[in-house]
C-alpha cells in the first residue's frame, strides 16, 4: 500500500531478526511533499518520514 493511503489503525510488518513484528499506525501527518508515520508496536511508538509515493507491507 502507498504510505499516503494509510490510515490510523492500519497496520504493518517488518521483519527484524528472523521475526515477523507488527506496527499499527497511530497518525500520518502530511509535511509537504513527506508524510510523517507515527507507529505503535510492542517494542514502543516511533515515527518515520517517507515520501507519499513510497509503499509500505500491510499485515495479513
């Protein structure tokens, strides 16, 4: 999915060290050309800044 079509409560994986974690978007903020991700997950909340056309794994 294209990261400016998350919505909060989307949620997401990556993997990280042979596991599978699972992040669930927060809020996404529109900064110019940028969106700006607040994630929630087990490890914490942590945001990242990616462009609107970037595509991000949704969680199955």
């Amino acid at each position: 999915m294209k990261i400016n079509e998350l919505k909060p409560g989307d949620c997401v994986t990556q993997q990280l060290d042979n596991s599978t974690v699972a992040f669930e978007v927060v809020a996404i903020r529109q900064i110019g050309r940028r969106f700006l991700v607040t994630f929630r997950s087990a490890l914490g909340i942590a945001s990242a800044s990616y462009q609107g056309d970037a595509y991000i794994s949704l969680a199955h």
